[in-house]
C-alpha cells in the first residue's frame, strides 16, 4: 500500500505526486518543442526609404536634375569674377543695389560666383569666396547626383523626406545661421577699415 502523505488535512500519495511531477515535466518540454513563428514586419516599415511609387521618384528626380542641373551648367558658363561677386551681370543683369547704394555686400552677394567656382571644381576658391553659397554649390552637385540615381531606379536613395520634415526646424536655423555668418564673413574680407583689425 502506498504510503499516505498529510497535506492541508487531505491524504495525497506519492504516487500522485510523482505522476503530477512527471505530467508537468511533459508539458514543459512540449513547449519548449513548439516553433516560434517568426515576426514579419509590414512592407512599409521594411522598405522606409521607398514610400512613394517609381514614377513619382522619377519625376520628382527629374524636376532636381533640371533644376539644379540648369544651376550648374550656367556655373559652368560664367566665369568667375576675380572680385568675388557680380559674376552675375556676365547675363546681363544689373549690379546688386544694395552694394551699389551702401558699399558693403548683401546678403546674397558672391552666391553666384561661389556656385561657377564649384562648377568649375574650384572647391577652395568657391569656400573663400562664399562659404553660404558654396554650400549651395555642393547640394546643387548633390542634388543631381541623387536625381540622376532616382530617374534611373525608380527609388530615392538621398535623404529620407521625413526625417527632413522631422527635422526641418533644425535644418532651418541651421541655414539661417549659416547664410548669417557666411554675410559677415563677406563683410569682413570685403571691406577695408574692417579686415584691417582681422
């Protein structure tokens, strides 16, 4: 007779136990034996850098090369203005006002002979000149680059357009910043009494 074990008033033999123990052990390992099935992620989270259909990537590739193409290729055009500025009037335009009028350059002054240096690979001459508008430069180069990928796969490998719309705030103060400093820095190696104390 198996021998009786007291337990809370309630008679339980060891041959239960055992039984119970061994059931528990079979459970367990039928578990441990099941496959885990693997966690397929959706299409969209897979392929974040290709949201949009082919046909919008190369049209909107298309409007960048053009763009920013057609930028270039007028750099490649002029020439650049020993003076650091007013290579634009080389098509005709007039001279800028607001140095004609106050004699110190806007803000702008230089961008479009910092970009014919960049078109021209002169890529220190275009920093010294402008840095602002050498950096136009470089995402002009940039931007054809990227456009020209995305004409011919049909997927934009540039930057995520979210992570730009996420960040545009950043990116904002940061071209504010720049175009600031880059005007002062022209202001300083183009006036006179000012580089003198520099």
């Amino acid at each position: 007779m198996a021998r009786k074990i007291a337990a809370g008033g309630n008679g339980v033999t060891s041959h239960d136990l055992h039984l119970a123990h061994a059931t528990a052990f079979a459970i367990l390992a039928a578990m441990d034996a099941m496959p885990i099935p693997p966690v397929s992620r959706p299409a969209a989270a897979a392929d974040q850098r290709a949201p949009f259909a082919p046909w919008k990537v190369r049209l909107w590739s298309a409007a960048l090369v053009l763009l920013f193409g057609t930028m270039l290729g007028f750099g490649v055009y002029l020439t650049p203005s020993p003076k650091g500025l007013a290579t634009h009037m080389e098509l005709g335009l007039p001279p800028c006002g607001f140095y004609t009028v106050t004699g110190y350059p806007c803000p702008t002054c230089g961008y479009t002979t910092a970009v014919t240096h960049v078109a021209h690979l002169q890529w220190f001459q275009a920093i010294a000149t402008q840095p602002a508008g050498a950096a136009v430069g470089f995402l002009a180069i940039a931007a054809v680059i990227f456009g020209g990928i995305g004409m011919v796969t049909g997927r934009w490998t540039g930057p995520s357009p979210f992570f730009i719309a996420w960040h545009s705030r950043r990116i904002t103060v940061c071209a504010v910043a720049l175009v600031l400093a880059a005007w002062a820095y022209k202001i300083v190696i183009m006036t006179p009494w000012i580089r003198h104390y520099f």
